[in-house]
C-alpha cells in the first residue's frame, strides 16, 4: 500500500479527480482521489455563507481543481486553504472568531509566533 500523497504532492490529474459535492445539512464535501475528504460548513465559507442550496451547489472546481468557485456568488477558496482551516481572507476569519466559530487565534496559527513551538529541551 502506498503512502497517501499531500495535496502539495498531487499531480494535475489527481487535481482534477477532485469531486465536489453539496451534502446534506449544509455542508460542502470535498473528496480527492487519494480518499482523504473534507467536510466545512457552508456558514464558515466566506462568500458563501447565507446562500441558499441551490447556488451552494453551483459549484466548480478551477482547471487544475486547486480551487473551488461559485461564480453566481463571485467567491472562490482554494483546497489547500480549507485544508489549513482558512474559509476566507483575515477579516473574514476575525469575524468568524469574534462569534465564536472558530477559536482564538494562537500566535502560531497566525505566524507572528516570536518563539518556537518545540517544547523546551529538558536536560
């Protein structure tokens, strides 16, 4: 059995493998040919939020499928973007935490870290 690849490893084929669909209770699934799938709240997706089923389900993938597009809805995320937990730009996400969708930013996260998030070595 092979390693599952990431999606920085994924050929222009497997991009395209990539199927979409609108699943029950609101919900977008995103299911690549390597078998891992993702499943986000349409209310997390930025520019998505509030639409009705039926625009939700309008949706397409760009030419490679390193994106998913709404074009009724002029919004578009791209895969490895939802992978890190990022449904929209920062002051989408800002909003999202300021209703307690999502957690509190740590400085990780965010990358303004000034320090490592390695334990301390202990002697």
């Amino acid at each position: 059995m092979s390693e599952p690849k990431s999606w920085r490893d994924m050929t222009d084929e497997e991009y395209e493998q990539l199927r979409l669909q609108s699943a029950e209770r609101d919900r977008i699934v995103i299911e690549m040919k390597n078998g891992v799938a993702l499943m986000i709240p349409s209310r997390l997706l930025q520019g998505v939020a509030g639409a009705s089923p039926d625009l939700i389900a309008k949706v397409e993938t760009d030419s490679r499928g390193y994106a998913i597009i709404w074009d009724e809805l002029d919004a578009g995320l791209t895969i490895p973007g939802l992978l890190a937990s990022r449904f929209g730009n920062e002051n989408w996400m800002d909003e999202l935490r300021a209703r307690g969708e999502l957690p509190s930013a740590s400085p990780i996260s965010t990358g303004n870290s000034t320090k490592s998030a390695r334990p301390r070595k202990i002697a």
